[in-house]
C-alpha cells in the first residue's frame, strides 16, 4: 500500500509499535515451527538473526524496488526491538 493511501492513526509512532508486536510475532511463530534443529541458544540466535536480517532487507527492498516506499532505518530499530522484546520475554515468561 503506498504511504500516502495509509490512514493517519492519532497514536504516536503507531506504525513503529506495529512494526515491534509484528517482529514479535515473527520470532514467536519461527521459534515455534521448529525449522533448525539445533540446541536452544544456537536456535534461538538464528531465529533473531533471521527475522532482523528479514526487517533490514525489506527495508532495503522497498528503497531499491518500489516508487512510493522508502528505507526507514527506525524500522528497522522498531523490527529488532520486537525480536528483542520476545527474547525477553521468552527467558523470563513461558511463551512456547
């Protein structure tokens, strides 16, 4: 959807806190698929390093192949605090 057809929301940064739950998700839904089978930490470091790798290179993607879409390093800041924050909150609360 080009950025001018996106509608105004009357949060702040709204589209950074989606971009965060969303990169959230991504990691959950990852880790849970069970795609590597490797031991937790190693599994759990590819899983980050894949979805932040993911982010960046969307972002790249839309500055490089699209007219209406540009590279906003904040989501990619917005995409690794979402892997970050399940990281978190994967050590600390039993989400999987």
């Amino acid at each position: 959807m080009p950025a001018r057809n996106v509608p105004v929301v009357g949060v702040w940064n709204a589209d950074k806190l989606v971009h965060t739950g969303m990169y959230f998700a991504l990691a959950l839904l990852m880790l849970k698929s069970h795609w590597l089978p490797m031991s937790s930490l190693k599994y759990l470091l590819v899983v980050a390093l894949v979805c932040i790798g993911f982010g960046a290179s969307i972002e790249w993607l839309q500055e490089h192949c699209t007219a209406d879409r540009h590279f906003d390093d904040l989501d990619i800041v917005a995409n690794t605090l979402g892997v970050v924050l399940f990281l978190f909150a994967k050590r600390f609360v039993k989400l999987v």
